[in-house]
C-alpha cells in the first residue's frame, strides 16, 4: 500500500493506492520476456500549479465548461490528456450533463472519465465485452445515475472494424497488449480515474464499483483476485472467468455442429425440436410447469430419444445431430474423459424470438456469416491462445487430448479462476455474481465451480460476508435475454450492500415481451435458494413465490 499525495489550494487529498506487484504473478511464466505487468510508478504530486481554480470548499456541483477543459492541462505521471469538454445533458439518452475527460495512460491505454456535474459522489467503472479494443460507450448505467464513470479500451484498438470486438489480431505476438488486456489495464485505469475525479471535484469518490459482464464479468474477477483496494463492491455477469476454457468450448462446439464459416448441422428447427423435447421431460421436475427449469442440473434428457426411426425423416436428428448435442451439453473432454470445460445446460435450446444470435441459435452459422462464436473461438486460436501466435492456425486442427495445455500459458495471463478472495473478504468488499442457467455462450457450471472453490477456500461463512451469486432459470449470457426473468437491478442490490449493508438474499427479475413490456416477473434467489411457488396466483407474478432451500421443492 502506498500513499498518493494530491495538494492543491489548501486542500490535501489521501489517496491510497494498491501496488500489488504483479510480477510475481508472471515471474514464472515470462523470462527473458520485457513486459510490464501491473507496476506503477507512484510519486506524490502537487496538482495546486496547475488546476489553480479549484478551492477548498467545492461541492460536487460546481463544475464548469471551463473547470472541465482544464482538466487537459493537469499534469499526472503516466498519463496523457486528449480531451477535455464539458458535455450538455441528453434528455432523450437519460445522460446529464458531464465532463468527459479522455486520454490514455502507459502510452497506450486508452481511458474516458465521465464525470457528471450532479455527482453521487461514487465511481463506476465499466467492463469490457469480447476482446475489447475500444472504450465501452455503452456507460448509461453508471452515468444515468449520477456515477463518475469510467472506461478503458484494455490497451489496443480494434484492427478489423468489421469484425469490431470480436478482432483479436492486435494480440498477434504482442505479449505487452495481451497483459494490458489480461489485467493491467482495468488496475491502471481504476487508479488513474479516482485521481482524475478527486481533483475534478476537490473530493474524492466516496465508494467505487465495478460493472461487467462476459468479458467484463471476467475483469471484475480478475480484480477481486489481484486489486481488491480498487473498487468496494463488484459484479461479474456471466463471466468469462476461465478465459481459455470458455473460448476453447466454443471451438468443441463448432466441432460438434461441424462447422464451417457459413454452414453446421444444426438448424433453428432442430433447437425447437429439442428445446421443446427438454421442456416436456423437465419443465415439472421443479413442480410448476412454466417453460423454465429452476435447475437444469437435475433434468437428464439425452437427445438419443429423437434420433430418426428408420423411413423417418421429419421431427428427428440424425446421428450427427444427436451427437452434436451430446457433445454440446457434455463439454471439452479428452479421449479419456477428463473435463476441460463444463458444457451448456439443458433449457436455452428454443430461440426467445428478441432477435437473430439470441440463446443457442447464437453459435449457428447461416450463408455467408460465421456466428460470433465461430469468430471468437477462431481469433483466439490465431492470436491469443499459444506462446508464439500462428495467424493462419486453423482451428479445426486443435485436439482436445494434447493441445489444452499448450495454451497453459496464455490461460495465466487471462484467466481469472484463482480461488484465493482472503484479502478481498479481509478488506471488506463486496462481489456479486449472476449467470444465466441458459447462457449459451459460457456455461454456468464453470461459474458454480469458482463459486465453490472460493467458498471452499474462504469458509462458508467468510464468502457470505463477501460473495453472492445468483443463477437465473431461463436466463441467456448477459443481456441477450432468454426464456426467463432476466432483467435485474444488481446495481442497486450491490450499493444496498456495500453502503447499507444490506446483504442482498433477492431481486426482483422481470421478462420482457416482444414489444418491451414486461410479461412475468421472479424473485431471483441467492444461490443455493430457489423460487419456490408459494401455490395460489399467478405464475407471472413475482408475489406468488418465495426464496427457499432446493431441498424445499416438491417433486
Ligand atoms: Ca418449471
């Protein structure tokens, strides 16, 4: 821990930095390599010669265009200033006025500091999706409320704008931007934003948070894990923890839909098929037969049952069909059976009908258009996944038995499945989890597993005081939506908790309809609880259940 200094106009500002050297992290993994991982040259500096405006009575509600342009003339090591304008309030957007200030750290990443001039006092830093490569603009949620919002482009830019966060060609033998990307840059940007907001407003942020989900979940991880003084309370959406596990599955996926980048085997019928044939073995395993299953884990439908009789040729699977969706819910596994990866759940299978990529339809690849997943799990191979990058590597060669652990390396860079939260519960933080059932992208599995392995770790209690996680029945990755309740104030739920504490045990989670109105809602249960029907009203209605013991349910 050490102490950043910031003076100016009679106003002394503390700020405590965190330098977890991150070397030792990767002092095993980089010789002979030059690469920075996570250090930061920390020396106090006298911001008071040049922000000579800002006094020692400031409110959070005085800032200016003027106040705000001069925030390109500070000066703070490592950092480089592009931009600084006082922006006006968008009533259509919901967005209020803000001072963006805009520029990059280390050289090359890139950062954005919204700072509204009706402040909350608090910070909100958002996470990344995919491989990242620009700043996330998508900041309503923390700007709309009055957060200090922050962003980062992980310290590359995308190469391919076609191919936008899915392009990971920037991480062609560029182990520096692989670090940036892996950890270094969401810590570097954290610490450089709270000096940016202290000196912006005279005050620092009272408590800071990070948002993130897929990628972004994965981020939050990541720093809970090495930098848990950087933020009080986090959320990780459907993260991509295991990093090289999650982009490896989508590779066994494509190889058991055998895909090609604009055909497979499986087709929008087929997932109707079996996602109808689910329902029917299991929707009632949880006692209420409402199109969702509250825990997939117990529902063993095995898609064998449909495989074509023989004449028969409509409303069945052929036996590369029904192995394919074997392979889907199976998962990695080597010729010997051991498991690299968990597979998906049974009960996203049939399309939500919101929109093309939604739910499994998502890995399908129609003429002339790869799926995301067939791009992401491609450019991982090329790009990100080994020592020494092979930009012609053809993913169909990979093999699950010998290949896994070639990638052992890059898995430490990007991974982040350490178990170990004892300093993070030691300082009090907060972490809230949430996964879909349904995620069709990252199994939920994966995400039980590192919740177990904390828990585990840390002691059960320790991880209550510290962790919750909850997993939505019907729910797809992130905000792509899903059969199920899926929309949830987390946001809220985890500022009860940090500021109030007020741990959150539910939330209200509602489904939205074609047009955008909402047509049932659920309490969403900390794990291990589920909704359980309390046996009158209606099964939309989020009064008509309770959060209860799985052992509570009544087959
Ligand atoms: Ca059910």
């Amino acid at each position: 821990m050490k102490l950043l200094l910031v003076r100016f106009s009679g106003l002394v500002l503390w700020i405590s930095f965190s330098v977890v050297s991150s070397s030792n992290i990767l002092a095993q993994i980089n010789p002979g390599e030059n690469v920075r991982t996570a250090e930061r040259t920390l020396v106090p500096i006298d911001v008071s010669a040049s922000i000579l405006p800002f006094g020692p009575n400031l409110t959070s509600a005085v800032p200016s265009a003027a106040r705000c342009s001069q925030m390109l003339s500070l000066h703070i090591p490592d950092a480089e200033f592009t931009s600084a304008q006082l922006m006006p309030a968008d009533l259509d957007s919901g967005l209020p006025e803000y001072c963006d200030v805009a520029g990059f750290t280390q050289n090359t990443i890139g950062f954005d500091v919204r700072m509204p001039t009706t402040w909350n006092r608090k910070m909100y830093f958002a996470g990344n999706r995919g491989f990242a490569g620009h700043i996330r603009y998508n900041t309503s949620d923390g700007l709309a409320r009055n957060y200090a919002t922050v962003s980062t482009d992980t310290g590359h830019q995308v190469l391919v704008p076609d191919l936008d966060i899915l392009d990971a060609s920037w991480a062609l033998n560029n182990r520096q931007a692989e670090i940036d990307f892996g950890f270094r840059s969401v810590h570097l940007t954290a610490q450089l934003a709270k000096t940016i907001i202290a000196i912006y407003y005279g005050i620092p942020a009272r408590y800071s948070y990070f948002d993130g989900c897929s990628t972004g979940g994965g981020q939050s991880l990541r720093e809970a894990e090495l930098f848990p003084e950087d933020f009080d309370g986090y959320i990780a959406g459907s993260p991509v923890l295991d990093f090289r596990g999650a982009l490896l599955a989508m590779t066994w996926k494509m190889k058991a839909i055998q895909a090609t980048p604009d055909t497979d085997i499986i087709s929008l019928d087929d997932l109707m098929l079996v996602g109808n044939a689910v329902l029917d073995a299991c929707d009632a395993i949880d006692g209420l037969k409402d199109g969702l299953i509250a825990d997939p884990r117990q529902c063993h439908f095995d898609p064998a049952s449909l495989l074509c009789k023989s004449g028969n040729q409509t409303n069945c699977l052929t036996k590369d069909q029904v192995r394919a969706f074997q392979m889907i819910y199976q998962g990695p596994q080597t010729s010997l059976g051991q498991q690299l990866f968990p597979g998906l759940m049974k009960g996203g299978e049939i399309p939500d009908g919101l929109g093309a990529g939604d739910g499994w339809d998502g890995m399908i690849n129609t003429p002339g258009s790869p799926s995301a997943e067939y791009i992401l799990q491609d450019q991982f191979l090329r790009y990100l996944a080994f020592r020494v990058d092979n930009p012609n590597y053809d993913w169909n060669m990979f093999r699950f038995n010998t290949d896994w652990q070639k990638t052992d390396f890059m898995a430490s860079i990007l991974d982040a499945t350490s178990p170990d939260l004892t300093r993070f519960h030691q300082l009090g933080k907060k972490l809230l989890i949430y996964h879909g059932w349904s995620d069709e992208t990252v199994s939920p599995l994966r995400t039980l597993e590192y919740y177990t392995d904390v828990r585990n770790r840390l002691g059960a209690k320790q991880t209550a005081d510290s962790i919750r996680l909850f997993i939505a029945p019907g729910m797809y990755h992130c905000d792509y939506g899903g059969p199920g309740p899926n929309t949830f104030d987390y946001v809220s739920a985890l500022e009860q908790w940090v500021e109030k504490g007020v741990s959150p045990e539910q939330m209200l989670s509602t489904h939205f309809d074609l047009n955008g109105n909402p047509d049932r809602t659920r309490p969403l249960c900390a794990y291990p609880n589920v909704a359980r029907y309390n046996g009158s009203g209606s099964i939309d209605d989020a009064t008509s259940f309770s959060c209860a013991p799985p052992s509570d349910i009544v087959n």
